[in-house]
C-alpha cells in the first residue's frame, strides 16, 4: 500500500478535502489512528509530557524522538508520519538541522520533519526542502518558546501580532514548507492566513476553517489529566476505561477469581500421575531430586 505524500497532502487543499492529523507515539497507537482514518500521523515531541512525564517538550532528545517515530512507522502502512524536530535539533542552525532532519528520514524512514518557528526557521526550512527534505511548518503558539511567550497564550490577537503572523506563514510557503500549523491563533484570524496560503493549514485551537486539523491523541481519549487544553474534544474517556479495567482485574486477584479455568491450561492426567502418584509425597521428593530416574 502507497503512503500518503506530501503532494497528495498539497491536493487535498486543492480539493476542498479536509486533512486528518492526529499524534501517535508507539506502533499500536499508530495502527488505531491510521484505521480510525487519519491522513497523517505526527510523532510530536508532546511526547514528552503526554507519554514520558516532563513539564514540558524541551527535555525531548532526538533519541526519544528517533526511538518512537521508528514504532509509529512499523505500526502504519499508508499515512504520511511526520516526526517532530525536538529542541535544540535544529534552533542551533541549518547544519544541525540538516544531520537532525537527516536522521527523521534514513533512521525512521518518515516522509516528512516539522519544525516550529516562521521567519526565524524560514532559511532553515528552505535548506532542507532544498536537500530534498518535506518540511511542515508551525506557528502561532510554538511551545519550544513557552518561556519566551510566558505560557500557552493564544498568539496573534493584536494586530501587529497577527501581521507578524502573516509573515511568518509567508515566510514559510516561500521557504518550501507544504503544510503549516497553526496552534493557539484565533479562529478568524485562522481563517485569513488558509485562504491567502497556497499550502494547507492545519489547525490546532485555529478554529474549523484550517485546511485540517491535529489534535494530541492523549488529550483527545481523556488519557492526560496534567492539563487539558480548551480547544481539545474529548472522543471518549479511555483513561477512565483502563483505571476500572485494572480495578476489576486487581479485585478479582485479591480475590483469588482471576485467572478462571478459561485462562488456565489443562495438562494430560498420566503426566501429571507421573509427578504425583497418589499418596507418595517421598517419590515426589526423590523425583524432584533426580534419585529415580
Ligand atoms: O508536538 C505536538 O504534538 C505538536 C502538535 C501540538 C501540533 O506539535
């Protein structure tokens, strides 16, 4: 089966069609989203603080990155998995950038990297695209630069923030990049830059009319209490799921219910006869000790 490309991805804006993007981090996650109909699979470094427990994303290496972006493209046949440029992999310079995003590529086998950041990332964005490397870009609220904004703020409210805005989506369809993601930028203003772009926006909390949207898959399934943002739907509650399943099954062990015949294997009586003849705990003692064999 074909993957999704990034051209296909480019189309489907064409088209009118909206994108599915939605975050996995391991290879079962990856098989349920890409058969619950996502286009495309970010191996964001959310990771960080969804599946390993930071504050923040900006302890995320490219190891930890590297290490999951290969299970999530072992766990997926056909979507475009895009693994996430953590930080420090690429702010440091387009060269870091390029062994980085090198590495998305060879090591993982992904189709594409994304990387926050608008006129400041541009001339890296375009190294890469230029070598050859699919590059989705991100704007709005980028949290690598969460101590620098002074939280997760909603970006572009005033009009000279929604103009560097514009410019920095700008900045980004001129340096290559197919898709844009816009987080935390109202809706309106969301609205404005998808119909000026030749490229697909993506949005998170960007309102409906972006070309598609992303959403963190843990947030969505209530699988991540820590914080949960305003602009995520929650589809269903499986953190309430798994916390009674585990419940029922630690009740029934205490109780000595769990495993019931129905999990337990049967063994064939005449070997078992052989370890315990009928009222001779002396033979099983010498048998276990090797003395009649
Ligand atoms: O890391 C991530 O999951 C992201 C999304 C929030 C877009 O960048």
């Amino acid at each position: 089966m074909a993957r999704i490309t990034t051209s296909d991805i480019r189309d489907m804006k064409k088209r009118g069609e909206k994108i599915v993007m939605m975050t996995a981090y391991d290879y079962p996650t990856a098989r349920l989203v890409e058969e619950g109909g996502a286009e495309v699979i970010l191996v964001g470094d959310t990771l960080g603080m969804v599946v390993l427990g930071y504050d923040s994303t900006l302890p995320v290496t490219m190891e930890d990155m590297i290490h999951h972006t290969k299970a999530v493209v072992r766990g997926s046949k056909r979507a475009l998995v895009v693994g996430d440029m953590p930080f420090m992999s690429y702010q440091t310079g387009w060269t870091d950038a390029m062994r980085n995003a090198a590495r998305f590529m060879q090591e993982a086998s992904c189709g594409a990297i994304k990387l926050e950041g608008g006129v400041r990332s541009a001339e890296t964005v375009h190294k890469l695209v230029e070598a050859g490397i699919p590059v989705m870009g991100h704007i709005g609220l980028t949290p690598q630069s969460v101590n620098q904004v002074g939280g997760f703020k909603v970006q572009g409210k005033t009009p000279a923030a929604a103009v560097q805005l514009m410019h920095d989506a700008q900045a980004l369809e001129q340096a290559g990049a197919f898709a844009i993601v816009l987080e935390l930028v109202p809706a309106p203003l969301a609205e404005l830059l998808t119909q000026r772009l030749s490229v697909p926006t993506i949005g998170i909390g960007a309102g409906v009319h972006c070309d598609g949207q992303v959403q963190v898959f843990h947030d969505m399934l209530g699988m991540y209490d820590a914080f949960v943002p305003k602009h995520a739907k929650r589809y269903a509650d499986i953190g309430t799921m798994i916390r009674d399943a585990v419940a029922r099954y630690s009740a029934e062990v205490k109780a000595g219910a769990f495993p019931t015949p129905k999990e337990s294997f049967k063994m064939d009586p005449a070997a078992l006869a052989e370890l315990r003849p009928p009222g001779s705990e002396r033979f099983q003692r010498r048998h276990a000790l090797g003395l009649d064999a």
